[in-house]
C-alpha cells in the first residue's frame, strides 16, 4: 500500500531541526522589515486619529463646514481602516508562516502522516498527486538502475548505450 511506502520515507530530525534553524534565520529579515512597516503604520495612524481630533475642534469652533467635516471624516476613516487591515495583515502572515513552517518540517520526518493528512482534508487530492509524484519518479528510477546493474552483471540484459 501506498501509505505503507511514506513510512520508509523519513527526513532525519537533526537535519530538519537545522533546516527549520536556517529557515527562520532566513525569515527574521523579513520579520524585521515588517516590525518597521508595523512601527511605520503605527506612526500614521496616530497622525490620522490626532488630525480626526484637531478637525473635530475646528468644526466645534465653527471653521470647518459640515459637508467638509463628513468628506475629511470619511477620509479618515478610510486611511485608518486600511491601517488597520495591513497591521492585521502583517500579524497573521507571520503567524501563518510559522505554523505551515512546523507543520511542513513534521510531515517531512514522518512523511506517512503528511501523506494521510491530505487524503483527508476536501480538496488536497492535488497535495497526495504531488506526493507520489516527488517520491515515486526517484524510488521507481533507483529500482530500475538496482535492477538494470544486477541484470548487466548476471549477462542476461544489456541496457542499450546513451549517445
């Protein structure tokens, strides 16, 4: 059976814990472009809330026009909104990046779990293609170069030569 097959088929947890080591060394620039864009995206959106005030106290004050107030308001709140999205944005890459990052080191030591994993999940038939795909091209060309070797040394078969 297939599932059988991916429990032979294990990366080693030394290797894949430096592997993940070198991932994350690698990641931790981004993760740093991000902080600033963060501290950034902070810096606007406290200009944005301190300009909503100062225009609120001009309209108070009557400087400012109601129909100018509403169009600098929706201004506003428009720019704080996609602040906000992008701030929220950022965190949730981070965290989902992390978690894929986890999740893809441990199928690759146990490989069989991965493997079962998508013939559960709607939709990850494609994941399981992918699997067999990877392994099987590298394990079914190992056994015919074992098998075409043993062949040419008992005289029985000669593989044709490669020009």
């Amino acid at each position: 059976m297939v599932e059988d097959h991916y429990r032979t088929v294990q990366l080693d947890r030394r290797l894949a814990d430096q592997i993940e080591a070198m991932v994350r060394d690698d990641v931790q620039a981004f993760r740093q472009a991000a902080d600033a864009e963060r501290r950034t995206l902070g810096t606007q959106k406290e200009r944005l809330e301190n300009e909503r005030m100062r225009l609120l106290q001009a309209h108070y004050a009557g400087a400012v026009p109601v129909d100018l107030l509403k169009q600098e308001q929706d201004r506003i709140a428009r720019g704080l909104a996609g602040i906000e999205q992008r701030l929220v944005a950022s965190a949730l890459q981070f965290d989902a990046f992390d978690a894929s990052l986890r999740r893809a080191i441990d199928y690759a030591v146990n490989c069989s779990v991965g493997y079962r994993h998508a013939g559960t999940v709607p939709g990850c038939l494609q994941v399981r293609r992918l699997f067999n795909q990877a392994f099987s091209s590298k394990y079914w060309s190992t056994r015919i170069r074992f098998v075409s070797s043993w062949l040419n040394r008992s005289g029985r078969y000669s593989e044709p030569k490669r020009r």
